[in-house]
C-alpha cells in the first residue's frame, strides 16, 4: 500500500472487562488469559472498559483504559502495567531525530 507505515506502532489484542470477569479467576495476566481462551501466546493486551466486573480481581496487563481500570479499582481490585514485550520487532528508538543519526 501506498503511504507511511510506521514501524515502530504498537499493537495490542484488545481484551473487555466482560471477558475478565468471565474467566472467574482471582489474578488475571497474559497467562490465564491464554489458557482461558481469550488471547494468542505472545500478544500484548489491553484492557477495555465494555462490560461491568462483580469481583475483585488482580489485572496485570500492558496497557488499560482509564475506564477500565476505574472499575476495577472500584470492585476492590487492582491493577499492574506490564513492560512491553517486543517479539521479532525493534522497539521504538530513544531519543529525537537528530540524536538518532
């Protein structure tokens, strides 16, 4: 195609509070998200904020909407930001244009 591709963006497997609720664990992470049936191995998440959530749950995830973790933390739950993982690609270059050269 025609056009920028940016080579450093980021992509994450977008995962609902319904679905975190549905998998009726105490501590949700990539792992349990794989074997529930949820997410592929190797993805980076993001928690989105569709849904509602009954129990108080432990969310460790790469990326959350402020929604999202609104109501976690209003079920008495609580939330940890996981670095990235960046699989078969470069992560993103530090620093501006010129100090890159």
């Amino acid at each position: 195609m025609k056009g920028f591709n940016n080579p450093f963006r980021v992509e994450y497997y977008a995962v609902n509070l319904d679905a975190v609720d549905s998998l009726g664990v105490a501590e949700v992470d990539p792992a349990s998200l794989v074997a529930g049936g949820v997410a592929h191995k190797g993805q980076m998440i993001k928690v989105l904020g569709r849904g509602k959530i009954t129990r108080a749950v432990k969310v460790s995830v790469h990326a959350i909407s402020k929604s999202a973790q609104e109501a976690i933390v209003a079920a008495g739950g609580s939330v940890v930001i996981l670095p990235p993982t960046f699989r078969g690609v470069r992560p993103p270059a530090k620093g501006s244009q010129f100090t890159n050269r």
